[in-house]
C-alpha cells in the first residue's frame, strides 16, 4: 500500500504520521513544495518577535523525527497533475525534472494561500513586493522575506493592513522589535471573529502599547514615498467618511486572510463547496476514487452551522488524522469544529468558540448573549485578574451556543474557552454548565468557576420573570 500525502505541513504530515502509526508496514510518501515540513507556521510571528530565536525551533518535528516515524519525504517537489484513473501523480522535482509517482491512495493537504486584496501597488507589473518592505505572510518562505526587510533595512515603521488574528499577533511582535506600528482595519472594529465589545478591549490594549489602530480604514494604494517623506513606503486609505487618510511606513504587511489553494483537486475534478474549499465527507473523501483530502483546502463541517471554511491549524491536524487513517481502510469521521480559537495581543488574549449572537440567529437559534465579569481566582490571593466573558445560549431550550472570553493572557483564558467547547460539543445547557465538577484552590481558580459565574449570569437574565 502506497499512500502519497501532497503538501507538508499540518494536514499532510498529520495524515503520513496517522497513516504509519496505524500501519508500519505503510508505504508512506510525503512531497511539499518547500523544504520546511512540519514547521509550525502558527508560531512565526513569535520568531519575527525574537521570541523564538531561531526559525529551526519552530518545527513541530525535526526531519530526524519525522523519518524515524517511518515516511518518507520529497522537499522541492510540487504536484503538478493528479491522473486519478491512473493513480498517478505528475511532480516537478527539487532537480527541475518531472516525474510520475504512483499512489494506491492520495491524501490532498495543499492549504490556503493568502488574499491578495484589490489594493493598487499589490498587483500588476510594478507591485511592489519583499524587496520593496511590502509582505504576505503566509509560509516560511514569507516569513524569511520578512526577517530580511527587518534586519537588512531596519524599519522603524510600519503598517499591518487587516486585524484579524494574525494582524494582531504581527502588531504585537513588531511593536516588541522596536517598530512603531500603524493598523488599518476596514471593519468598524478590530479581531472581527468576537463582539465589538470584546474588538473594544483588544482596540485598548493594542493602544495601550503604542499600536495606532485605524478601525473603519480602507487601503486603497500602497506606493513608493514621494520625495522627501519620511518612510521608504506611503500607505493611503480611506476613512469611514470618506476622509483620506495617509501613512509613511518603512514596511508594510498585508494579512487579510487565506483563500484555500484549490487547483490541482479542481483540475483533477474535485467538487468545490463553500469559499471555493475542496468538498469532502465527514471521512475526508473527495468524491475522487482513493482521493482525500484535510486542512486549510477543504471545507469545514462545523457541528452547529453544517459547511463552513475554517482554516485553522487545530482543525487541519484533526482532518489530517481522520484522512491518514482513512487511507488506510479505516471508517474514522472528523466530529466537526465550532470555530474555537484563541489569540494573544499582548498582555491579554481573546477567544471564542462556538456561534456568536448573528450568527446563531442566521442558524435558526433564538440567541441571546449575557456579558458579564468575573475573577480568574480569588481576588484575595496575588495577581488575579478579571475576565470579560459573553454567553450565548438558545431562549427556547438553554442550549450552550457560544463563549467569547477577553483577559490577561495568564488568566487561563483558552482553556477556560475549551470547557465551553467541550460542553458545546456535547450538547449541554447552559444552566447544565454550573453542574461541571471544575477544580478549585484559591490561588487558580474559584469554588465557582469564572466560566461557570457567567453561565449563572445568562441564567439569571433568561429566566421568565
Ligand atoms: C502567521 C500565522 C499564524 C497562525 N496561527 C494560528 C493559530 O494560532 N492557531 C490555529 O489554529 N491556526 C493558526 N494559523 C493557521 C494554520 O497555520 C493553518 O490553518 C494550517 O497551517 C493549515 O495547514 P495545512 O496543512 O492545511 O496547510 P498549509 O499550512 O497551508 O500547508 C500547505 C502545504 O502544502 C504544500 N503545497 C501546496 N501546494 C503544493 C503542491 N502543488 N505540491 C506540493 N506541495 C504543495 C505547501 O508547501 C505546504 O507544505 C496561523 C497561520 C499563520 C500564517
């Protein structure tokens, strides 16, 4: 049995590790068009910090690790064409050759590449790119182009257009390399995946660190300075009201999110579903004879919203999972997401998981959302810290909707998040909430949980009165 895995980074490698774990035997084959497999790109923005010190620690696993696992693994080498009658898959080699590679089944992990937004000096003959300061951020290759611009031309300024997550993880790390940070978000609020309040706070400590957030801001040119101006680069957008707004900048970023890189699956066939992300099953299968596929490519089913397109490591760890197992004959199915995530900006983090208020209403719930406050321990002991959380939970039947938590990032915000996505997972109440045996000493927690303090709170509010 030779199993072929395209792309090497969560999915793919996750597939191959699941796939010779069940199965020593396996024949197990992994090529990647770069040299970096299994880098976590998720932590690039705390090597661009200085935080990680060195670009090899970002790897999950060594290569050692990864072929004493028993794979084996084609760095430089990119899939070209899948022939699915003839279980072939056409590469060009690290040499620039082209070879045929064989497969009995074939996991697809390509994963998403970033948008490229319509912003003039971005596209075009004379778009302006790395060399210029002006950067994408998506693989380990970006990330090299980065550090390039950060060492070799030393900029003291920048501009991040976007503030979602990775915009906000980026302001952060520039801020603590010394650059003073310019940030431009079209929407009204930053961190658009939680509540404008919870935006507000996120807005404040982005402030709070010298961060100039522009919210409500669309870039719409990003050239050389003119003559004379005081950055390498001119960033010009446009206020809510129309107002013109500019910004010199030694560099600047664009990170306004991923698009799933699709065209070998939909060359060779594949369906395409929602965001234009490979359709699969609940068992990673493409609907192409011996064709899987996992991670930030494919569709995401999501157990309240049914399809969504979720691009997230957790997620394409656990869909390469399912799909390397399946390779191998198994029956497993990926239980489906609720969109839990978590981000640091700073001192403090952010998280959600499961539907906010809108959206619960576009699913069919008749949502509402208590916010309340509530200590990470018992204030008596040193250091605690109050959490911001909002519950939302069905009217009609108490259901455990969704979370949305904002604290100090040694506020246990994130696994906080995951007693909420655990009890959404299962279905739970959220008067139910209050039952969960959590554990308690002063100095971490409290007898009840802030988690659970805030489900007494929608309670209290939701009761008829
Ligand atoms: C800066 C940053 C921070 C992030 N932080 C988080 C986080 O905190 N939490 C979280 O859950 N997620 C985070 N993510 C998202 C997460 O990294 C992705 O969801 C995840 O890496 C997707 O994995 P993947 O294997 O599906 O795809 P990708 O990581 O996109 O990898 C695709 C792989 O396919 C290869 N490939 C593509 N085309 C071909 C081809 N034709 N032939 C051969 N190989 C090919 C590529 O070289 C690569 O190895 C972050 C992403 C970024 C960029």
């Amino acid at each position: 049995m030779h199993v072929l895995m395209i792309g090497g980074s969560d999915a793919g490698i996750s597939a191959a590790l699941r796939a010779r774990e069940l199965d020593p035997a396996a024949d197990v084959t992994v090529v990647l068009t770069d040299a970096y497999p299994n880098f976590s790109i998720c932590g690039i923005p705390y090597y661009v910090s200085g935080e990680v010190t060195h670009w090899r620690n970002l790897a999950h696993r060594t290569l050692a690790d990864l072929e004493a696992a028993g794979m084996r693994l084609r760095p430089d080498t990119t899939a070209r064409r899948i022939d699915v009658p003839g279980r072939k898959l056409l590469v060009t080699t690290a040499e620039g050759g082209e070879e045929v590679l064989g497969y009995d089944k074939l996991v697809i992990g390509t994963g998403a590449v970033p948008v490229r937004p319509p912003i003039s000096g971005l596209a075009g003959p004379d778009a302006l790119g790395p060399a210029d300061g002006v950067h994408l951020l998506h693989s380990m290759g970006d990330t090299f182009a980065v550090m390039r611009t950060l060492e070799q031309a030393a900029p003291s300024s920048a501009v991040i257009v976007g503030a979602g997550y990775i915009g906000l993880e980026m302001a952060d790390a520039l801020t603590v390399r010394g650059l003073q940070v310019t940030q431009m978000e079209q929407l009204p609020e930053v961190l658009p995946t939680v509540d404008p309040q919870l935006g507000a706070l996120v807005h404040a400590e982005l402030a709070g660190h010298g961060v100039e957030v522009l919210t409500g801001t669309t870039v719409q040119a990003i050239s050389t300075a003119p003559p004379g101006g005081s950055g390498r680069l001119q960033v010009t957008a446009a206020a809510a009201d129309g107002t013109a707004v500019t910004r010199p900048a030694d560099m600047v970023l664009v990170v306004v999110g991923v698009r799933p890189d699709t065209a070998l699956a939909a060359e060779a066939g594949a369906t395409l579903g929602t965001r234009g992300a490979i359709a699969v099953d609940p068992m990673m299968r493409t609907g192409l004879p011996d064709i899987f596929a996992a991670g930030d490519c494919v569709i995401t089913h999501h157990r309240l919203l049914g399809q969504t397109y979720l691009p997230l490591g957790t997620t394409a760890h656990k869909q390469g999972r399912v799909a390397g197992e399946n390779a191998l004959g198994g029956t497993r199915q990926f239980a489906g997401s609720l969109g839990t995530q978590v981000v640091k900006i700073f001192d403090q983090a952010a998280a959600r998981t499961g539907l906010r208020d809108h959206e619960a209403t576009a699913a069919g719930y008749d949502p509402v959302t208590v916010e309340t406050a509530a200590d990470d321990h018992k204030a008596y002991y040193p250091g605690s810290h109050r959490i911001t959380i909002r519950v939302t939970g069905d009217r009609t039947t108490g259901r455990l909707l969704g979370m949305q938590l904002f604290g100090h990032k040694n506020a246990e915000i994130a696994k906080r998040t995951d007693i909420a996505a655990t009890a959404i997972y299962h279905g739970m109440t959220v008067d139910a909430v209050s039952d969960l045996d959590l554990s308690y000493t002063p100095p971490l927690g409290s007898p009840w949980d802030a988690v659970q303090m805030a489900a007494q709170a929608w309670v209290r509010e939701t009761r008829p009165r």
